[in-house]
C-alpha cells in the first residue's frame, strides 16, 4: 500500500512529489512517456509569468504570485537555468492604452510590482521593438527558466529524498476501496491512500475514473519557432501583445539558452495526442510576432514545435479534493500561467490537502538541493583546465553547435532520475539541441545510452515506444 | 600563452590544402585542429566513387582522396590535434580549444578557417506534421551506415535532390532498404547529372519535381508522408496530396556553412552565410582566412582543395607582410540570374594575374552569356548553352582587365537579346 499515488510527471507532479519528498511518506509516481516533463510541461512558452494578467481572486491569480516568489530560491536549489528578465506587455496603437490601464489595475490588485512606460521608454529598452509602439507594462519579477531541467531537477531531487518514480506506465483506471485506492496500469496494480491527479491534458479522463465531473479539460494547441542564438540583446525582456480571449498572444522572448522563442498560436483541437505543426498556423505566429519585433531574423529557425495547453472549462485551475471520493485530489486544467504556478500549487496541495487526510511527518535528513550540475561552456578558463584536469571527459565535445561534453552527458546518466532516451538526454544537457538539431551527435548519444541501458543499438529510442532510430545492422 | 604562426580550424580537405600549400609557401609552424578523431572531416563517410576527378584526374572515394592529403601532410610534418573543439575565436586571432588533455587558449599570428558545413534539417524548414523519429538528414543517416554500421530504415522517401540524398538512395537500395522515391520541390534537380542517373535512373527510384512533404504522420516512429505538388510560390497545392507508408524520409534540402565562430565575433558575411573574402579568401579579419565549405557550399570536393589552396597561400604572404590592406577594393556582385559571387571583393594591389571568381545561378538556364561588367566596361563574355545551380561556375579573368573603377558585377543575359 502506497501512502500517495501521483499521476503525471510533468511540472505540477514534480513539485507535488518534491513537497512530500519532504515527509515520511511511500509515494509513487506514474508517468506515461518514457521521461518526465514530455508533454504540456516541456511544449510551452518557459515564462515565469509576473501574474498582473489572471482575474484577480482566482486560483490562477494566486498560485502565480505565489509561485513565481519562490523560483529564485528554487532555481538556486534545484540548479535549474532561471533568469528575472522582466516583461513587457505592449500597446501598438492608441486604442490599446485603456488595456494597459486596465492591466496594470490588475497587477495591483494582484500584488504583482508593475510599471508603465512611454513608447520612447520602451525603444530605450528594447531597441529591436517596432517604432509604432505606444507604451507598455513592465512586469520587473517576470523572468524566463529552463522547463526541461526545472521538471527533471525537481523530480531527481524528489527521488533522492526517497519518491519512486515509473516511467512509461500508463494509468488504465481508478478504482475506489474502502479507505484507499486501486490504481491499474498497463504494467500493474497499485493501491494507495492518497491519488493525486496531476495528468495534464488528461486529467478530465482520470478524473472521470473516480467521479462523474461537471468539468472538462480542452486541448489548445500552441506552435511556435525556435531561432538560434544567433545574437544576444536582440530582445532582453518577455515581449508580450495585449492579452485576448485567445491567450496571452504571440510573444517574442529569449530563453535561458539564449535563443529566441517566437509562439504560441492558439487552436482548439481534439485530440489530446496532437503535437503537429502546420505552414499556415505558424505564417500567422510570424505575422503577429513582426507586428511587435519587425526584424525578427526568422532565417535563424532551428526548430518549430506544437504543445497543448490543458484548458479547463471552468476558466481557472481546478485544484480540489474529490467531494465524491475523499482521498483522491483533482489538478486539472492547468494550463498558463502553469508552470511558474506549479511549486506553488505542489506546496498547497501537501500543506493544505494531502495533510488533511494523512497526517505528515517531517523527514530529518530532506536535502533540498540536487547535486551541482557542470556545464563546460559556462565556466571560465581556468575552471575548465582544473575540471578537464579532474575528469578528461569534460574536455571532449560531443555536442559542438551547444558545446556539451562527454562528461556532462555521462553525469545526466548517472543520475537518479532516469534518463531512457535520446530526447531525455537532449532536454537534460541541450546535446542536439542547436543548429544541427543532433546532425553530428545523436550517434554518439545513442551509442553511449546503449551502452549504459545495456540495450543494443537497435532498440535504442528516440522518445516514444516504437521510436528506434536504427533498423538494421549493415551487411 | 602558446603562440603559432598559422592556426588552421577543421583537419578536412579545405584545412589539410591550406596547410600544405602555406608550408610549401614557407610557413612551417603549423596547427591544425580537428574536432573528429581523424584527418579528412566529412570525408570519412563518404565512402562512394567520384572524388578527385578533375584534381587527380582519376576516380576516387572520399577515403581515398582524403588518405593523399593526409599523407601530404604527415610527409611535412604539419602538426595537428585531433578530438580537439574550437569554442572561441577572438578578433586579435586567439583561438580556444578544448580537449580531453586541457582547455587549451593559442594566439595565431594567422588563421584559416575551414570548419565545414552542416545539413539544413527538419526544424530549419519547419517540415509540417508531426516529429516522429525517422525523419533524419541523408548526411546522418550515411554517417550511421558508414561509419557505425547500421541502416536507418527500410522503407524510405527522400525529400530534395541534393547529391548526399541521391547517393544514400543508392546506398540504401544496395543495403536491402526499398527507395521509394524522391521528392524535389523546384521544377529541377538539385543533384549533379551524374547522380541523377547513377543513384535514381539506374534503381528506377521515382523522382518527383515540383513537390513536397506536406505532412509527416507518426507519433513514435515515422508511420507515413504525404506529398503535394506545389504551385509557383512553392506552396503545397491543396488537393494534390498522395500518402506514402514510409518508415524514414530522408532530408537532402542543402548545406550551411558552419560559421559561428566567425559570426560570432561580428565578421561580415555574404548571401552564402560564410564569411565576405577577399581574393585570397581573406576575411574582413586581415590575416584571418575562410575556405571550403564553411565559406560556401560547394559541390565537388577537387574545388574545396583548391580554395583551401588559395586561403594557405594567402595565409602565408599575410605572414610574410606581402598582403597589405588596401582601402580601395573592387566589390563584386551577384546581378541579373546569379546566387552569389566569391570573393566579394578584389584588391587589386594583391591579386595574382588571374582572378578566379566563383558563382552559382539561381535556376537553371539555357543559351544564355554570363557577363562579368565593371561599370559599364564588358570585362568577359561567355556563352554557355546550359547552366544549373547545383553545379558551381569558375571563371578566370586577367588582372589586367580589371581597374579600380566600379562593382564587378557576374550576370546572365538571354542570347536572344544580342
């Protein structure tokens, strides 16, 4: 009997598994793909939203103040890439200043710090913006993070303190007990005190399993452009349009890896498995995006991706214990401002929910930080030959356009959180991540996971079961 | 810190001729630093036939052409290091490298760059659909049968005519892999003649002009494309789409030269995303040199050997003081039907008593004169009954025609018009 069941490894499960990682407690967590993070939580705009925009008294409001407090000591924490670079919500024509008023009245209602600037003030700062621009919001506590590693740190910090976690195990059904739950996969059956639903775009269907909802939770689908670093400056804050019933808008931002992120459409698809990009869609992100930044240098694409937001039909986060089956808490319909709201909605649901119908005995030896991770290209010289000096593998390159080395690689894999394939590695250490998109180094990277999964070649995956990338050996 | 007269970045065809022809030209301290575990860069998987035909007049694999220049080299005893990665280059021409013995910082009185080109791939063209495993790059997929050996796939669509695509559908079929065909989106080849009729004709592989992939299915491994005719925008036609169940579509849709490091650090560069040279493939750097194919792409590897060529020479008279920088240069331009012209400038104090310029047209052409003008004056003018991009054009003009008045400009002009 397992004290907490987790559903979904993605950002809300990994701070909800890191909080209890805390406690005296059995949790599991159960992921369908093969890595954490691999779905809504690794598709997204990776913006610690300031929070000015949520409706002020709904849970959105709250947990994205709160969470967005708590990212620097966390990033420090978790070692994670996290930079306050602040936003700016812009106006292009007149008309659209009374939106800003109503912004800012907003973030003052939400505690959130924000400041108006000129057209000029903005130009001042952000010289790459369209001269036609007529003012902005300044959000100075926005900043953007790395949501591959803050998903993966927070869970391999959970595990070292004691969380379990299956990867590739999908959840079949629910079933309630008397005091506990059965929870089936498609590998086995668990049961467990507690379940907490955290399945993103699918935590509609689970939590059908246990309840009839009046709820639903929608797939909107974003797709964006990712262009190299080809320079940086060329925008220092989260550029953002006004706001609209669709979302936040097209935003244009660097991101901690120093390339430009330009997205996100917004479409209603139906179904909940859709990470397709299509040449129209993303025509209009460009469209929208050069009405703001003109010059955007789009000949710098290195990538496109597609990810879906989990929309609920209620507007707002549903974050609740089941009144129908106590025991089993909903995290449904978390969709932006998600991912800077999830270490705070993980510390709610322990300290308010969780506590309320298990009681929690606090860990003597919890240690809130994962082991320091090294990156070469970050350190300075005389750093580099001392940890070369260390462990040659520092020294060979193996990824040459985002220059990770061999021992960067080898330390992701001998973590504790696992990492099964290529893509695992390529979120963890950013090997395959540049302008090659892994022309050069995926070979490497799949033959050095082979051998440490102990796996042939052949069935090395890519991501997804039935994603090898080898067919055959040669004859 | 270390200090050398000449540093060359990448140990292929383009670094290994720079360094013979600047040693044969006196320099003797020389470092060449190659990134992979070998000399000869790209050319270790190119293990097919067709190398070296018009610089040794004979037929060779890559392997064996890339073996002459190593031995070449060894013969001089130019040094190199292999498995070692540039991460900087600065303006004052200090190079940063790394390796497994060290992070190592040299200051060069002169360098070459010559660090290669990679494959345009999935994400550069943002290929609509899905990103299922199995769509790859030809380049990678022969780079994981020739020197891991191992076959991508076995039911394969090629998506874009360039040579390495056409070669690897050869490869493939030859491997037991079924080609199901190719896909080009221009209304021509972009393959060399040669590969067309080898690699494609011969193994009755389907070529398809004028379309694209306009979808890629598949959520773990590639399941199937579709492919659509396109109007003349380039555009997929709607209603044109036909399914193809294939578990790989290969990427043969260009090179780009590998250029970051001079990026980077600000210097100028030319519609071929290298770097602006001059006639001795000097940068806008002096004494900083860019050849081959992180200059610009080329298709034969003879060329990349004997612009490496030019580059050592030109890296050696820097060394000597016998390329001063002049002010007044002529600038050269791609005109009326032309991609791009190298060099992209000409100082004529420096120049030999031929300039060669490079150059390739946009598409192809038939009975058409290249003209080469400086301001009004007719330099040269050739007739040339066929002309395609995929094949690069060198021409030869005498010092002596040329003066300091005016852009140089390389156009094509219809013969009907004369």
């Amino acid at each position: 009997m397992e004290d907490i069941i987790i559903i979904g490894g993605g950002a809300v499960g990994a701070f909800i598994a890191r909080e209890l990682s805390r406690y005296d407690a059995s949790v599991l967590v159960l992921e369908k793909e093969n890595d954490v993070g691999d779905a809504t939580s690794m598709a997204n705009s990776a913006i610690v939203h300031s929070g000015y925009d949520p409706v002020p008294g709904t849970k959105k409001a709250r947990f994205n103040v709160e969470g967005n407090a708590m990212f620097p000591r966390l990033c420090e924490e978790l070692d994670v890439e996290f930079e306050q670079c602040g936003s700016m919500t812009l106006a292009m024509e007149e008309g659209q200043l009374p939106m800003l008023d109503e912004l800012e009245r907003r973030g003052e209602l939400n505690g959130v710090p924000v400041k108006r600037l000129s057209g000029e003030e903005v130009l001042a700062l952000e010289p790459n913006v369209s001269p036609d621009v007529k003012g902005a919001l300044l959000c100075p506590t926005a900043g953007i993070v790395n949501p591959f590693t803050l998903v993966a740190h927070a869970f391999e910090n959970a595990i070292d303190n004691g969380v379990r976690l299956h990867l590739g195990e999908r959840v079949m059904d629910v079933k309630k007990g008397e005091g506990f739950f059965v929870v089936k996969t498609d590998k086995a059956s668990y049961e467990a005190k507690v379940v907490i639903n955290a399945a993103g775009v699918f935590s509609q269907e689970i939590a059908a399993m246990v309840e009839d909802i009046d709820w639903k939770v929608n797939p909107r689908k974003g797709e964006y452009y990712v262009l190299d670093h080809f320079a940086p400056g060329f925008v220092n804050h989260v550029l953002f349009p006004l706001p609209s019933e669709k979302g936040k808008g097209v935003l244009v931002t660097h991101t901690t890896s120093g390339n430009y992120l330009v997205g996100p459409s917004s479409e209603w698809v139906d179904d909940k498995d859709d990470r397709s990009t299509d040449s129209p869609t993303l025509d209009n992100v460009r469209a929208q995006a050069t009405n703001m930044v003109p010059n955007i240098p789009f000949r710098q694409q290195i990538r496109v991706f597609a990810g879906l937001r989990a929309t609920p039909s209620t507007h707002d986060f549903i974050i609740e214990e089941s009144k129908a089956a106590p025991g089993f808490i909903h995290c449904a319909g978390i969709e932006s401002p998600g991912l800077v709201s999830s270490p705070a909605i993980g510390r709610y649901v322990v300290e308010e929910l969780v506590k309320g119908i298990l009681p929690l005995k606090e860990k003597e030896n919890y240690n809130p930080r994962v082991r320091k991770y090294v990156r070469i290209a970050a350190l300075d010289e005389t750093e580099k030959a001392r940890l070369i000096k260390e462990n040659p593998h520092y020294g060979e390159i193996v990824c040459n356009c985002e220059k990770v080395s061999l021992g960067e690689i080898e330390d992701v894999l001998s973590r504790s959180l696992p990492a099964l394939t290529i893509k695992a590695i390529k979120k963890r250490t950013r090997a395959g991540f540049g302008k090659c998109q892994g022309g050069f180094c995926q070979p490497k990277v799949l033959f050095l996971l082979a051998k440490r999964l102990g796996v042939s070649p052949l069935e090395v995956l890519y991501d997804r079961k039935g994603s090898e990338i080898l067919n055959k050996e040669s004859k | 810190m270390e200090t050398r007269d000449l540093v060359i970045i990448g140990g292929g065809s383009a670094g290994m001729a720079a360094a013979i022809s600047a040693y044969d030209a006196g320099v003797k301290d020389i470092l060449i630093l190659e990134r992979g575990p070998f000399l000869g860069g790209i050319l270790n998987q190119c293990i097919h036939n067709g190398f070296g035909l018009t610089y040794f007049k004979e037929e060779l694999t890559g392997p064996e052409f890339l073996t002459r220049f190593v031995e070449e080299t060894k013969k001089r005893g130019i040094e190199y290091r292999l498995n070692c990665n540039v991460t900087e280059l600065t303006k004052d021409k200090t190079v940063s490298f790394l390796s497994q013995e060290g992070a190592f910082t040299v200051k060069a009185k002169a360098i070459v760059m010559a660090a290669g080109c990679y494959e345009r791939n999935a994400g550069a063209i943002g290929i609509p659909g899905e990103r299922p495993s199995g769509v790859i790059t030809a380049g990678q997929a022969q780079l994981y049968l020739n020197e891991y050996g191992y076959l991508v796939g076995k039911k394969v669509f090629i998506l874009g005519s360039g040579d390495i695509g056409l070669i690897m559908a050869r490869r493939m079929t030859l491997e037991g892999a079924k080609v199901l065909g190719v896909a080009e989106i221009m209304p021509y080849s972009n393959g060399l003649n040669r590969n067309i009729q080898q690699c494609l004709i011969d193994f009755d592989i389907p070529l398809y002009l004028s379309h694209t992939v306009s979808k890629v299915i598949g959520s773990g491994k590639l399941e199937a494309i579709e492919i659509s005719k396109v109007d003349d925008k380039l555009r997929p036609i709607e209603g044109t789409a036909q399914r193809i169940e294939c578990d790989t579509l290969l990427l043969s849709i260009g090179l780009i030269p590998n250029n970051d490091l001079l990026d980077k650090i600000g210097v100028p560069v030319s519609p071929t995303r290298g770097s602006q040279v001059s006639e001795h493939m000097e940068t806008a750097i002096p004494g900083v040199f860019s050849c081959g194919n992180v200059l610009h792409v080329h298709d034969l590897v003879d060329y990349v050997v004997e612009e490496g060529k030019v580059a050592g020479l030109g890296a050696a008279k820097y060394l000597s003081g016998e390329l001063p920088t002049h002010q007044e240069v002529i600038k050269t331009k791609a005109g009326e039907g032309i991609g791009y012209v190298v060099p992209s400038r000409i100082d004529l104090l420096n120049a030999e008593e031929k300039v060669q310029l490079k150059f390739r047209v946009r598409k192809p052409r038939k009975d058409v004169y290249v003209e080469y003008r400086q301001g009004d004056k007719l330099i040269k003018r050739m007739f040339k009954p066929a002309i395609i991009p995929s094949e690069m054009e060198i021409v030869s003009l005498d010092k002596s025609s040329l003066s300091l008045e005016g852009e140089l400009t390389v156009s094509l002009v219809e013969k009907e018009v004369r």
